[in-house]
C-alpha cells in the first residue's frame, strides 16, 4: 500500500516520523527492541545503508520488532524490506543494549549472506553499498554503527 505514496512524500513522512518518534521516546522512554544485519558478499565485504531520515552517514540495515516478533524474523522481514532479498546463513551476534534517543534498546544483530540481487527501495533507503574492511575507517558512520562494529571487531586495527 505504501507504493502508492508519491517518493518524495514517503521520504518527507518519513523523516517527520523519525522526529516525532525521537521526541516520544525522549519523554516516554518506551522499551524498544530492534535488530540489525551484517550483510557479507563472497569477498568478505560488509553492505551498509544510508538512510533517507536521521543521518545521512552509513548504518547496518535492520530496523524495529514488532511485539513478540523473533529477531530472527525481524531480521529477515527488515532485509526483505528495505533490499528485496532473502537471507542465507543468518547467524545471531550479539545483543547489545542501548540508549536510543533517551529510550533503553536491545539490538539483536545478526550476520548473514544475502541471496539474490539487492534493490535499494528508493523509500527508506537512498544508497546500498560494499565495504571492504579497510574502507570503514574512512568513511562516515552513525554513532550507533561505529559502536557496534568497533564493538564486534571492525576497528582493531586502529591505530
């Protein structure tokens, strides 16, 4: 149904939405739980995303649960979601519990493979692109993906 909306106008509500949402949690401070994928090609690379709300740096794709939904299945719906592609080997990471905009947040993040060609929505996502591992120290991530890939061991070659 929300392929009827004109582009332009889905980024605007969702950029509205992503606002509202902060405020929301700021005062409400719900618990919210979410999940993320570390999409890997047969080079090793690791796929991430630009969003067209928030900021306009690099993230992990994934998205929120719905209540009582397996992270798992979250994982799998948000990848199928935002990239049109299934997933092979999805394999749980870590947990990682967080402040999201005031608000507690457990991150479920997962590794997989994706099968099939990936197509960006044009929607929610502007750009989908492959890193190799020496590219992430020189590109512009959220603060929550350079802390959760530093977390996992992305950056330990720093120097």
């Amino acid at each position: 149904m929300l392929h009827l909306i004109p582009v332009p106008l889905h980024r605007l509500a969702l950029r509205i939405g992503y606002k509202l949402r902060q405020q929301f949690w700021k005062l409400a401070k719900p618990d919210v739980a979410g999940v993320a994928v570390l999409l890997r090609d047969g080079e090793g690379r690791l796929l991430l995303v630009r969003h067209s709300y928030g900021p306009r740096a690099w993230a992990i794709p994934g998205g929120g649960m719905g209540a009582g939904e397996d992270p798992a299945e979250a994982a799998r719906r948000e990848i199928r979601e935002e990239l049109s592609c299934e997933l092979a080997g999805l394999e749980a990471l870590h947990a990682f519990e967080e402040d999201l905009s005031g608000a507690p947040h457990t991150a479920h993040v997962f590794t997989a493979r994706p099968i099939g060609e990936l197509q960006v929505d044009g929607r929610e996502l502007l750009e989908a692109r492959w890193f190799a591992a020496e590219e992430l120290t020189t590109i512009t991530c959220t603060r929550v993906t350079y802390r959760r890939l530093k977390t996992l061991g992305f950056y330990s070659n720093e120097s």
